[in-house]
C-alpha cells in the first residue's frame, strides 16, 4: 500500500538524494561569494576577476547540473557537467593531494 502512494514520489527523491551535495556547495557558494573568491585569488594569485570567474563557473555548473538532474532534462550531459565540476575542484582546491580528504 505504501509503495503505491510513493512510487511516482520515490525517483524524484532518489535523485535529490544524488545531488544534494552539489546543491548545497553551489547554495553554499551564492551565500560564500567574496569567501569563496577570496579563498581562489590568495591561493593562485590569479586576481579577483578570474577568481571571480572560477566562482561562477563552479556555482552555475553546479546548480544548473542539479536543475537539469532534477528536471529529466540532458541528464547525460548534466553529469557529465557535475563530474567535471569535481575534476575542476580538485585541482582548484588541491585536494588531490589531501590523503584524508581523498579517503573520505
């Protein structure tokens, strides 16, 4: 009886469920902003405009991949989006090399 009344609820709560990290760090990021560019210009010394840039890449490919997850829409295209979102952070951030980081 339960299944029948959530079935059509479940697969838009399973992926909500495979987003919800992306949305928070982009929620994070919109709320984070000057932390955020502040953070990417003292460790690459890049200047706050391409900081600024890196920022808003990372903010709307990761929003915008969970809108087009949660709405069916290029679902394909969307991961690929977010995968490489994770590539771009790992390397911004250096968490390639934070073992601990890493094994979480």
């Amino acid at each position: 009886q339960f299944l029948r009344v959530t079935k059509q609820y479940l697969p838009h709560v399973a992926r909500l469920c495979l987003i919800s990290t992306f949305l928070e760090d982009g929620i994070r990021m919109w709320f984070q902003w000057s932390e955020q560019r502040d953070y990417i210009d003292g460790t690459w010394n890049c200047g706050y405009f391409l900081a600024s840039i890196f920022v808003f890449l990372n903010l709307f490919g990761q929003l915008g991949g969970c809108i087009l997850v949660l709405s069916r829409n290029f679902v394909q295209y969307a991961c690929f989006g977010l995968f490489g979102i994770i590539a771009l952070q790992t390397i911004a951030y250096s968490i390639l090399w934070d073992l601990k980081f890493l094994m979480r």
